[in-house]
C-alpha cells in the first residue's frame, strides 16, 4: 500500500497525518474543501506544509459535492482511504445542525460510495468519543452500547458508523471505525479548549471553565493518536477474523475502535498544565455544565494495544507545553 487519500487533509488532525504519511514515503492525496468554520488561514498554512513535498496533491473540494469525491477515486485509485473530513463540534451543532447534516451525513455516505466504485484494501473513518453519550459505565470499551448520543454532532457520527457497517457487510469493504478522545497539540483547532485557554490567559482574559470545573477528559496528544492511526493501517479487519475483545462484526469486515490515553485528567489539571506553560495565572469564569456535554470521558484502550501493540506515551504537562511553544511561534505571542 503506497498512496493514501486523507479527507479533512487541511484540518488538525489530517494535517498531522498527512505530514507522517508522506515522512514515511507514501503519496497522499488530501481532499478538503477549507470551509470557514475557524480561520481558513490557520488552515493554508499547513496546506502550505504538506504542499512542499512533491508527493501530496491537494483536491479542494467539500464532500458532499456530486461526483468529487467519484473523481478522485477513479484518478488516484488509493490504497488506503483515511475520512477524517466533518463538521466537529458539540456545541456548534446546536447553532448549525444543518451543517451536519452535509458534511458529516452526505459527505460521509458520498465517501462510502467512491469506495464501493473503487474499492481500498482499507478503509479507515473518524468517529468520536462523544458516541457514548449518557453511558456512565468507565472506561468506555467499544463493545458497551452507545445509543443514548448527548448531542446533534454525536447522533451523527453514530450513524457514520451504522452508515459504514452496512457497506462493510453489503459490499465487503474492509472498514475500521476511529472513536477519538479530545485530541490536543500544536496545530489545533481555535474552537477547542487548549486554544482559547491560551489565547485568552495571553490577552489577560477569563477563560470559561464549565460544570465549575468538575469535568475530566482522556486528553490524547496529536502525535499518539497519529501513531495509533498509522499503526492500524495494517490491521485490516476480516470477518470471521477476531482477536480477544474485538468489536469485529460478526457479519461484516468492519470494527470500532478507541483510541485514547486511557488516563482522564480533571478539567483544573489541564488548566493549571496550560498556566505552567505560559508562566501566567488565569481569571476564571466558573459556568455551568453546556448541553451536550458530558462530565467524563475515558478510553478504554485495549484492543487497540491487542491490534496494534500500541499505548500512549504523552503527558498533559509535555502536549500542553508543545502547543504553547507553537501558539507562541505561530503567532508570535
């Protein structure tokens, strides 16, 4: 397998992946329409990046366009599909479901159709943590239900999943679903915690802190959850094929699986990682709990060691400090 097409090339974790991609000698295609949801410039300058190296091409185009995704198939015939393009965000989806509905629907059923037409040896697709909703039985393992989604953004990134089983079993794609867990890093994206923490303490600004603080999160560095995704690359899933504790489908070629630090941080221990960072103290503004959101999160990260020999090996202390020394030379803070 030598040529892998990245949806969502341009976002935080595409980005990532694409620039360990092409390290490793692959030819990536990365397909990304560069929508505006958070500042599009953030998002050339890593095209920019990955544009240097002679083996990445870059399609911009969004998903859920008629025929684009057809074409790049039919073009570049990868290998290896990664489909990590959505809309994210728990509490946009309350402002702009419909957004949603497009990227994270369409788009991904438009994914699933370019693969039946022109069929990878794997097909590897985002999902999220946010999938196990009100489940409070911890850690979340993949084999746990996970039908009680809190959230617009939740409720369809389980239907991507439903969306990709079907396919599996129907057409035989081979097909590995990820559940992320609040992924972090230089990089990252203006909307999520790390990013406004920094950027505002730097201003001299309140930083919201939700549920007045009573939250923890299985914070996942970038470059651990990129090499999880690499490693599963190989581990293409066979019906009928299992390892001890697989969520391998019993009719299909497909299966889910966690990817986190399986280790959650109370919300103040990230936040006081982010004021050693930057040497400063933060004003807080203590809130209530948001809807859709949930008060804990934890992987249970199992069967991606049984698949992959893979853990986590990154400290809040050490990605937090690798995001503020990037925030700072980004941005010259």
């Amino acid at each position: 397998m030598t040529t892998a097409l990245v949806t969502g090339a341009a976002g935080f974790i595409g980005f990532h992946l694409c620039r360990h991609l092409l390290a490793e000698g692959w030819t990536v295609i990365g397909f990304d329409a560069v929508t505006d949801y958070y500042d599009p410039q953030l998002k050339e300058a890593r095209l920019d990046i990955l544009r240097a190296d002679p083996k990445f091409t870059e399609i911009r185009a969004a998903l859920e366009t008629p025929g684009a995704l057809d074409n790049a198939f039919a073009q570049y015939r990868p290998d290896v599909v990664v489909h990590l393009a959505a809309q994210a965000g728990v509490r946009y989806s309350l402002e702009a479901p419909e957004s949603y509905v497009n990227a994270n629907l369409i788009g991904t059923f438009r994914v699933l159709e370019a693969a039946r037409a022109y069929p990878p040896a794997h097909l590897l697709m985002a999902s999220t943590s946010s999938v196990y909703g009100a489940n409070d039985e911890y850690p979340y393992a993949e084999a746990q239900k996970a039908d009680s989604p809190m959230s617009f953004y939740a409720a369809t990134k389980k239907a991507n999943e439903a969306m990709a089983h079907s396919y599996a079993h129907l057409y035989g794609l081979p097909i590995t679903m990820f559940r992320f867990f609040t992924v972090y890093g230089p990089w990252g994206r203006p909307d999520m915690a790390l990013f406004k923490f920094t950027n505002a303490i730097l201003k001299g600004e309140p930083i919201d802190i939700y549920n007045h603080g009573q939250m923890e999160r299985d914070f996942t560095y970038i470059d651990d959850l990129v090499e999880a995704v690499l490693r599963l690359i190989p581990a293409v899933p066979v019906r009928g094929q299992p390892v001890p504790g697989d969520s391998l489908s019993p009719v299909a070629p497909w299966r889910v699986v966690n990817i986190g630090n399986d280790s959650p941080v109370p919300l103040m221990e990230y936040v006081a990682a982010v004021e050693d960072a930057l040497g400063t103290k933060a004003q807080k503004n203590m809130m209530p709990i948001q809807p859709g959101e949930v008060p804990r999160t934890w992987a249970d990260v199992t069967l991606l060691h049984r698949l992959t020999g893979f853990r986590a090996k990154t400290d809040v202390a050490t990605g937090v400090r690798a995001f503020v020394d990037w925030y700072r030379g980004f941005y010259g803070a």
